[in-house]
C-alpha cells in the first residue's frame, strides 16, 4: 500500500466515504423512494408488523416466520420499525444500499490494485443499476454486502490469516444467505476466483495444467468451503413440500443482451443508453489500450459471473429476472479491474479520474431528477388514500401497455400503500409459497386477490397473465371487495362502471366506492350456492 501522503484524492478514504454519502442523495427527497417493486414489500412488512393487532390482516393474508433465503429488510425492519416508522425505516435501509455498494467496490478495488485505479470511479453510478431501480431490495443489500464481504476477504488473505477468515466467514456466509441466496452465490464465485489465482500463483514455475490450474482449483474450493454451509440451509429450505415456484426459460439470448443493454434503465432512454456505452467502450479500452490493464483476479472473477450469467435461466424459484439482476454487478467488477500501466503519468490519471467523477455526478444528478418526477407521480396518486377508511377492502387496477416502455410508471405496486397507511387490503401482494413469508388467503377476491391481478391492459397480452381493463371491470366480484381504485387506465367503457359512485377524481386516477346494493345483491346467491353445495 502506498503511504497515506501519496495518495492521491481519489485514493483517499475521505473520498470513499464522500462517494458513499453522494450515492444516496437521489433518495433524499422521495418520502417513497420510487423503485418498481418497493411499495409491495413495504405492504408486506405491514402485515409482518401488526398482523397480531389487526385481525382483519390475518382474515386477508396469512404470514408464517420461516428460515429462507430471502429476509434481509424483513429482518432489519424489525427492529428500525419500533424506532423510526415503518416508512422511514424502510427509506433508511434503502438509502444504505447505494452507499454499501459504492463502498464495497472502492474497497474491493483498493484490496487488489494497493489503491483505487481513476478508472474504478466508473463503476460507480452501478449501485443504480436496473435490478436497484426494479425494487429488489432484498437482492440487492445482500449484493452490497456481499461486494463489501468480498472485499474482506481479499484483505485477510492478504495479511495471510486464512484460518481466522475460515472461522469468520461460517457465519457471515450464513448471515449472506439469509439476506438473500443471491449475494451469497455471488460472493462464493468471487471468493473462488480470488483464490484460484491465488493458488495458481503459489504454483509459481510449475509445469502441466494440472499443476498449474487443476490443483490450485481443488485448493481453491477446500478454501471456499466456510461459505458452504448455507448449502443445507438452501436444501432445507427449497425441499419443503409448501414451497412453489419453478425454474425456466433458459438460455433465452434475446433477454440476455437486452438486460445487457439495459444496466443503468431508469427513465430516459437516450441517457440510459448514452450512458452504458461510455461503460462498455471504456472496457473495450482496457483491452486495446496499453497503457492500462487488466487485473487477473478480477478479470477472471468478472469472466466467472458472466459465464453465471448467461447460464442462469430468466426464472428461478419463481422468481423473474434472476439473469438480469447480475449483468450490472458482472460489468461493475470488470470495470474495476482495470489499472494503468507504470509509466501513465499523474496528469493522465487524475484527467481519468476527473472525468470519472463527472460521469458519477451526472448519473447521480439524472437519477435524483427522475425520482424527484417519480415523487411527484406518487403524491398524485396517494392522495387518494385519506378518501379510503382505514380497513376497507379494495381492488386497484393499474394500467399498463403489453410492449415493456423504457421507463415504467412506477405505480405497478402503489395500491400496497394501502396496507402501508391505511390497513386496508390490497391486491397487490405476491402469493408464492416457500418464496416469501406471506401469502394471500382472502378467498371470495377468487381472481383478484393478489399479484398480478392489479395490472390491467387495454387488449389480452401474449404470454402475460394481465387482464384486458374492461374484462376486469366486468369480471372482479364485487360483494368482495368496498371500493376500486383506478390509477392511469387504458381507454374502456364508463357504462362498466355502473354501481360504483366516484368518491375522488386526479386526471385518470379514479376511485369509487362499490354500491352497498352491489355487495348485497350478489353475496345472496352465493351464499345460497354455497348452502347447496353443503347440503350435497
């Protein structure tokens, strides 16, 4: 490591965590921070929180504590809640995410380089990177830990305490996989990168493949074995029979180089795009270029999670996207590899890291405008809830178009702040079995009651399970439900919404109060159904 006095400005610790904090300034001023899926898990951990005071929740939704992979705001928002509320909690960890990640790259690239390379500055407007932007809280803290685990590793290995790391990394490893399976997966491909190249340079002059990379290879992953125990955890986990979920679409090209294109998606798309390709044409620059370099272990520990990547399926355990979710972190770790050569002089390392800065603050700067416009989208749309008594039951039905735009409203899962501020139901919330702690049980909502029975199109899309907006108007059951709300819809016919009374109006959010002569005219012949069956 160099002397602290030779540091330059970018190398220096002060800086770091001058990056960590400026990473969570676009979430300064949201009250929601405007990420797709958030709002769905903040209903969820209103349920978690106060299902025992409430019983209505538990008459609604059924949430069961388990051991699974997947729990890591669910777990912290336990005790933040008791301190801060429930959505300033939530904002927080949030708000910590960015700056983990931010700080977990500078480390990792300080622990292999012996000092940040102007280069990795780059790689810093990735801790918004498209999975962060869809709301995969869950994936994306343990992502943020899992770089900074990485980092922790490499720095013991280098001081040479490997056995103090064996021992340290059985739980931390545990604790990863609990917060979710992924960031686990990912530190345990990098972990065994790190050491594979560690291995293979104690071999030194050995001669024969098998000297050189087959062994170092088995070392490597009897040194990977203390990330290993959450295997049985995993297998636990995913055996039960309640679990749900399947695994598909593999090897599906198409998606890939999309989500390869698609890294830094947030709102505009010539920006987004604009801004990828100064990522990628710097990593073709690291290979052309010969005044900077590739570092071995990370290059390799970069080519071992692409091969993840395009191996990975776009589903797994139900979940969609998993392919997608590491395409930014692959392009994260390559771009801190890169280095200068001896010999580039300081005025071309600090022009490099100039503009690597401007490149952070200007993505920063896009980033806190656009949720500054998603904020607002939000504002309009929530000030129906004081319209909502707190308790209601209600069916949201939130427009959207069958081709995927660039920039998504972001209202796919506000009707969750319903649970969130007014404990009212919502049919918003995902019902998966062994993937998540809470399912639906509120059974006369029959196709209405949860995830995705809220988005609504203006035709039937291929492939999807969205509903045309007038076949869900005409179809929900309404002596199931107190009120609809309608936010951003696709053109349909007012005469569907015959016994409903509109109580509050913005533009095209609507919501409507479902006539008291609807719910107890068709609750009659169903409860006379139900005393056939019986008698049967």
């Amino acid at each position: 490591m160099l002397p602290p006095e030779q540091l330059h400005w970018w190398q220096t610790r002060w800086f770091a965590a001058l990056a960590a904090v400026l990473a969570t300034v676009p979430l300064w001023w949201p009250e929601v921070p405007p990420l797709v899926d958030l709002p769905g898990h903040m209903g969820r951990y209103r349920v978690q929180l106060d299902i025992g005071d409430a019983p209505r929740l538990a008459q609604w939704y059924d949430f069961q504590w388990q051991l699974i992979g997947n729990l890591g705001v669910d777990l912290l928002i336990e005790p933040l809640s008791r301190i801060f509320g429930l959505e300033l909690g939530v904002k927080l960890i949030v708000m910590a995410i960015p700056a983990l990640t931010v700080a977990g790259l500078l480390w990792i690239a300080r622990e292999v380089h012996g000092r940040v390379p102007a280069t990795a500055l780059f790689a810093l407007p990735l801790a918004y990177g498209y999975p962060f932007q869809f709301g995969f809280v869950n994936f994306a803290l343990s992502m943020a830990l899992a770089l900074n685990g990485f980092a922790l590793w490499l720095r013991l290995a280098r001081y040479g305490r490997l056995r103090p790391r064996a021992v340290l990394f059985v739980p931390l490893s545990c604790l990863l996989w609990l917060c979710h399976t992924f960031g686990w997966g990912v530190l345990g491909v990098l972990a065994f990168s790190a050491e594979l190249i560690r291995q293979h340079d104690l071999a030194g002059g050995e001669r024969g493949f098998a000297k050189r990379w087959l062994i170092p290879s088995i070392r490597a992953g009897l040194g990977c074995l203390p990330l290993a125990l959450p295997m049985l955890l995993m297998l636990a986990w995913r055996s039960g029979d309640h679990v749900t979920g399947q695994t598909g679409d593999w090897f599906n090209f198409r998606a890939k180089f999309a989500w390869i294109l698609m890294i830094l998606r947030d709102r505009w798309i010539w920006w987004d795009v604009a801004s990828v390709t100064v990522l990628y044409l710097i990593l073709f620059k690291g290979v052309r270029d010969e005044r900077i370099e590739y570092s071995r272990n990370l290059a390799i520990s970069a080519l071992f999670l692409l091969l993840v990547f395009f191996l990975l399926p776009r589903i797994v355990f139900g979940s969609a996207y998993a392919d997608m979710r590491l395409i930014p972190f692959v392009v994260a770790v390559a771009l801190i590899a890169i280095r200068p050569k001896r010999g580039l002089s300081l005025k071309g390392a600090a022009t490099i890291a100039a503009l690597g800065l401007a490149f952070f603050l200007a993505r920063l700067s896009g980033t806190t405008w656009s949720y500054a416009l998603y904020d607002r989208s939000y504002d309009r749309a929530l000030a129906a809830l004081p319209h909502v008594p707190v308790g209601a039951r209600v069916v949201t039905f939130v427009g959207r178009r069958c081709r995927d735009d660039w920039a998504y409203s972001r209202l796919e899962h506000i009707p969750a702040m319903l649970l969130v501020r007014r404990l009212a139901y919502s049919n918003d919330q995902w019902s998966m079995a062994g993937a998540q702690l809470l399912t639906t049980r509120y059974f006369p909502a029959r196709g209405y009651a949860h995830d995705p029975s809220q988005m609504v199109t203006d035709r039937q899309c291929r492939y999807e399970l969205w509903r045309p907006i007038e076949k869900a108007l005409a179809g929900f059951p309404r002596q199931a439900f107190d009120y609809v709300w309608i936010l951003q819809p696709p053109p349909y016919d007012p005469r569907l919404l015959s016994g409903l009374t509109p109580v509050w109006r913005d533009g095209e959010h609507l919501l409507l109060r479902v006539d008291a002569k609807e719910r107890i005219g068709r609750t009659q012949p169903a409860q006379r159904l139900n005393g056939v069956n019986a008698s049967r």
